[in-house]
C-alpha cells in the first residue's frame, strides 16, 4: 500500500520589497535577503555570495558617489575664490589707469621737461602694472579653467557612479523577479500535482 508523499512547505525568510521605484535598497538589504528554499531553485551559496559582492559594490558606489559630490562643492569654492580674486585684480587695474590719469594731469601744471618726465613715467607706471596684472588675471583664468575641466570631469564619474548603480539595482531587481516568479511556477506545478491513489497489493 502506498500512501502519498506530503511536501511540507517551507516556513516564510524574510524577503526584500517588490521592485518600486520609491523603494530604495541599501547595501544592508542585500546583506540581509532571505529567499525560500524551492525544488529546482538557485542555489543558495551562489545566491547569497551575488548578494554580499552587490551590496559591496553598491556601497562602494554610495561612498564614491559621495566623495565625489564633496570634490565638486570642494572646487566650486575655490572657483568662486578665484573668480573674486579675478574682479578684485581687475579693480586695482581700474584704480592704476585712474592713479595714472592723475599723473598725467598733474604733469601737464608743470613745466614741459617735468611734463614729459612724469608723462613718461607713468606710462611706464601703466604698462607695468597693466602687464603685472595681465598676468595674474592670465593665470587666474587659466586656473578657473583648470578647475572647471576638474568639476566636469568629476560631474561625469558621478554620472558613471549612478548609471553603474541603476544598472546593478536594475540586475538585482530581475534577478529577484525572476527568483519569485520561478518560485510561482514550481508552486503551481506542487498544487496542481495528482495526488497518488493509495492500492491494494
């Protein structure tokens, strides 16, 4: 006489949210999945070394994400100090051509030698100076854009950052979809299964 067999179903893990984009799965999430054991079903150790590399990876991605948004405000103070700098230089020129006018001005009250001593001579004054902070306008420019090439640069590893992330949240969340909807179908085979007549020998 054969009697059938009776398959306890397994007690209910914890398991991770249903995909929702207002969901937001931290590395311990990861961490801490649990799935249910099912005939034909993935293998666990593999399941939950995919689990424990992802939510390194994820976390690794979090801190540079992080990182690089600190590195961006970072320089984008700096480039606010140097573009004050570059207005300030460009005042001292502004006061230069004034202070040379002035110059010149009072060398005209004076005799012609002294005129032309003191026209010269602030010329000179000008040049210098228009030719000083030229160049510190120049390398101030220069380094503005320096950093801003560094803030575009850092700008697109965070985008990198965060496609890599949605990517692998977007691996993740199939690769649960699909766990569960194998889990379905293996439970739909399990009730829909005959059960065996019990016969008489």
């Amino acid at each position: 006489m054969f009697s059938s067999d009776d398959h306890a179903q397994p007690a209910e893990l914890r398991r991770l949210p249903l995909p929702d984009r207002s969901v937001n799965v931290t590395p311990l999430d990861l961490r801490q999945a649990k799935f249910t054991t099912a005939m034909r079903g993935f293998d666990r150790a593999e399941v939950s070394a995919f689990l424990l590399e992802a939510s390194e990876g994820y976390e690794q991605a979090l801190r540079e994400n992080e990182r690089l948004r600190q590195e961006i405000a970072r320089l984008e103070g700096s480039l606010g100090q140097y573009r004050d700098l570059e207005g300030s230089l460009r005042s001292t020129l502004m006061t230069a051509q004034k202070t040379a006018d002035d110059v010149r001005e009072g060398a005209r009250k004076t005799a012609e030698d002294v005129r032309e001593q003191a026209a010269l001579e602030a010329a000179r004054i000008v040049r210098e100076a228009e030719g000083r902070a030229d160049l510190v306008v120049q390398k101030a420019q220069a380094r503005q854009e320096d950093m801003q090439r560094e803030i575009d640069l850092l700008r697109m590893k965070r985008r990198e950052a965060e496609v890599n992330l949605e990517s692998l949240i977007g691996a993740l969340r199939n690769t649960i979809e699909f766990a569960r909807e194998q889990e379905q179908r293996e439970q739909r085979v399990v009730a829909h299964r005959p059960r065996e007549v019990a016969v008489s020998a």
